[in-house]
C-alpha cells in the first residue's frame, strides 16, 4: 500500500490526483487528502499506486501546493541476507559481496603462513584462492597484496 506525505498550512482542503510515470491518470483528481489532527501533516494512502507513480496535491482553489512520487521503503526481512550468495570469488574479490565471503574466509576457513607466503585456501581446503607474499626483517613483518 502507498503512503504519501505531504506538509502544508493546517486546517486546509487538499485532494490529489496520481499519474503514473508515464502520464497516464491512476487516480482521478478531486481525491481527497486527510489532514492527522491540526498538524499540517497530509497522508495519501492509495492501495492502486505503484513504485514512481507521482501524486500532485492541490488546494481548494485547485492550485498545486505540493507533489510527491511513491517510493514504499525497502525493508530487509530477518532472513533477508540468507538469500546472498556466499560462492567465493575466483582470486581477488571484485564486488562487496565477495569482499565480505572473502574476509570470512581469511578468518574462518583454511590459511597456511610459511616464512615467505600466506595461502588462502577456498572451502574445499585444496585449492589456493588467494596467495600473499610475507618479507620479515629484523624490525618488522610485512604482508604484501594478495594476489
């Protein structure tokens, strides 16, 4: 359902009509827009709109006071990040999401430091997904850019 806000003077009679992107009339003008108590605060509640149909307000002259374009907000379920996939990269991350897979991996998953490498492996722990070179001095350790 489409909720659409509008703040104007309190106390007046406002009605809408809605388009659709593409100009067409969704709803009919003449709508009428309640006002919450004496707030300025108009809400549109249209069940027929859809993402970017726009509203146009008017006042009881028929002026346009206001407008606004129906984008509902996303909200992201319990379980919506379950739907991401978690298949590891082919060498370097190249995305956010394999950024992320790739930092768990580094923690959680197979990893074998010699004195002159680091190895990442993927999560059938044979094969090499990443590999960083390591150089040590006398003051200090280096790990290089994975590659």
């Amino acid at each position: 359902m489409a909720r659409i806000k509008f703040w104007y003077k309190s106390g007046l009679t406002l009605t809408y009509e809605a388009l659709t992107g593409a100009g067409v009339v969704r709803t009919a003008a003449g709508t009428s827009i309640p006002e919450i108590g004496s707030t300025g605060y108009y809400t549109v509640v249209d069940s027929s709109l859809i993402t970017t149909d726009v509203v146009i307000a008017k006042n009881a002259s028929g002026n346009v006071v206001g407008g606004g374009e129906n984008n509902p907000p996303v909200i992201l379920s319990s379980d919506g990040l379950d739907s991401i996939s978690t298949t590891e990269p082919d060498g370097l991350a190249s995305n956010f999401r394999e950024m992320i897979v790739q930092t768990w991996r580094r923690w959680f998953g197979k990893t074998i430091m010699s004195k002159t490498q680091i190895q990442h492996y993927k999560s059938d722990e044979s094969t090499v997904a990443t590999t960083q070179a390591i150089e040590e001095t006398s003051t200090q350790l280096t790990q290089g850019e994975a590659s």
